[in-house]
C-alpha cells in the first residue's frame, strides 16, 4: 500500500494528508512549530491531546506512520505546493465547444516518456502531496496509463484524475476497472458532466451522456471516490441543472463541483458560448448550498456565498 500520510511542518503550523488524501491545516504558535522542528515525533505526540485529527498518524505503538516534511525558512506562505495539475495528455476523444486548454488548430504530439518521467519527479522534488494528471482526456491511454500510475505510486504522490468518462475505446471495461481499482494512491476521479441528457450532448456530443453516467457508476459501485466536475455558462447556469447534477451525485454517491465557464482556448470570443450573468449565478449558487444542506453531498466551489461555513481548504491546492 502506497503511504500517503504526509505531515508538512510549515510556518503557520501544519498541513497534513490522510491515506485516503485528505488535505487539513493546523495552526500552531511559534514554540509549537519550533518544537515540531527540533523532535517531530515527540512533539507531534504531544500536540494529539489536542488535536485529536493526529492520532491517525500514529500507529498502536504510538511510532510516527506519517512522512514528514520540514518547510524551508523564512517564508510567510505556502513554501511548496501542495497539489500541481499536469496536462500529461494532448490527445482527447471529444471536441467540446468550450474546451479551454485545447486549439485543434495547434495539435501537439505526446511528449516522449523521458519527459514525461523527468515532469513527475520534478513534482515530487518540489514536495507536492497530490498530482492531478489531466488533459485531453487521460484515458484515451487505455491499459498504458497504469505504467504513469505506478509511477506517481513509486513517487508517493497522491493522484486524482480527470476524466470525460467516454470510454468506448477500452474493449474490456471490468478487466480495466478492476485494476485500476488496485492503485490505492487515487484520492479522486473527476467526472465532466455538464448538466441533464439534452444539455450535456449539445456541448460535448451526441450520446456521450449516457457514457459518461455509465462511467460515474461503474467507478462509484468499485469504491472509488468521485466527483462530477460541471462547467457553469450562461445556459447551464440555472436551477433546472445544479438540481439534476446535485441528485445524479447523491445516486453515485458523489461528490459535485461547478467551475464557472473560462473563456479561452476553444470558448474564446464564442458568443453562442457565453459566461452566466451576475443573477443567474447568484440564483444558481443559493440553490447549490441548499441542495448541499437538503442531500447531504459534498458541494464546493470557490464562489460560494452560501452555507455558512468555509467549503474550500483554507488553502485551495
């Protein structure tokens, strides 16, 4: 099993990651964190009465299980990052209109595996928790992509990856899925849906949305731990589709972002593709904290207004 307990010492106090990928931050006053320094273990013990999120890094002999990690002096933030998103794969299977990283009138071949490799050490030597391998589509790499799997594994890097959840071109699903599930360092995949049937094949094709929902059940019933991801424009943008998406997560047991529309790459200056306005959003996000209250699913965006409380970690990776 791939350890992903980490504990990063840092200059405000703690930053931690559970096995399952869980990112928490603990402040602590200056004696603590230089006591932290001196005699990590000693001082972490200590500090468990207080902070009972600790005793899982402990194992039943009281032995630090966790990595630690000691952040470089001075610095008043963050000294490394905490998760780094790599565009591994240019190549992709669809051509959604608001597709922002991509110009297919600029097509870029895969890098060789020699730079590919050099990048992912590179985001470990820079003391990273997590990668978010992206792209493209990722998958379109089929039974390959665990070859870059066992990597970030070997690497200590926690993984999450994203996905259009099109997956026709992988003939034996079960095989794939099933050994994709024996990497236990995947925190999280990421599942594009963009709202019900009719919406989501107008923006990203015909008959991909019953893929793609095949695809969120056949990972969620496997255990894994996933996420839709929805991009918010003006005609999505409505409480019609955020209480679609928000009851297709409570039913995968899922967990649902809404990332508002950029307007680069391929949606840039498209006028048939435009951004929500300043009411539709405010409608849309007020709905969103309800749904999150009324479903008990995790719902979180960096514009959240509602809900009383903090939704995103106090530092966003």
């Amino acid at each position: 099993m791939t350890n992903l307990q980490r504990i990063r010492v840092d200059n405000f106090g703690l930053i931690t990651q559970t096995q399952k990928g869980a990112i928490q931050r603990i402040s602590l006053n200056r004696p603590e964190i230089d006591a932290v320094k001196r005699s990590p273990e000693g001082a972490l013990l200590g500090l468990k009465d207080t902070n009972p999120h600790l005793a899982q890094f402990f194992d039943r002999s009281r032995h630090l299980s966790a990595r630690i990690d000691i952040a470089d002096e001075p610095a008043e933030s963050l000294t490394r990052p905490l998760r780094i998103y790599y565009g591994i794969e240019p190549s992709c299977n669809l051509s959604c209109i608001f597709c922002g990283p991509r110009d297919l009138s600029h097509t870029s071949g895969r890098p060789p595996a020699e730079m590919e490799e050099f990048l992912l050490k590179q985001i470990a030597d820079a003391g990273s928790f997590q990668v978010q391998l992206t792209g493209g589509e990722i998958f379109i790499r089929g039974f390959k992509l665990f070859d870059t799997l066992r990597r970030t594994s070997e690497l200590g890097l926690g993984t999450l990856l994203g996905t259009n959840g099109v997956w026709d071109h992988i003939k034996d699903r079960n095989a794939f899925i099933n050994e994709l599930a024996g990497f236990d360092h995947i925190t999280e995949v990421k599942i594009s849906i963009d709202g019900n049937e009719e919406f989501h094949d107008s923006v990203r094709g015909s008959g991909n949305y019953k893929r793609t929902v095949r695809t969120l059940f056949d990972l969620s019933e496997k255990g894994f731990p996933v996420r839709i991801s929805t991009t918010v424009c003006k005609d999505s943008c409505t409480t019609e589709q955020i209480e679609h998406l928000a009851h297709l997560a409570k039913q995968a047991n899922a967990g649902l972002q809404p990332i508002p529309e950029r307007s680069c790459g391929r949606s840039k200056g498209k006028t048939e593709f435009q951004l929500p306005s300043p009411i539709d959003l405010f409608k849309y996000t007020l709905r969103a904290a309800q749904l999150r209250e009324e479903l008990g699913i995790p719902i979180t965006f960096n514009f959240d207004i509602f809900g009383g409380g903090r939704q995103q970690q106090i530092y966003d990776p």
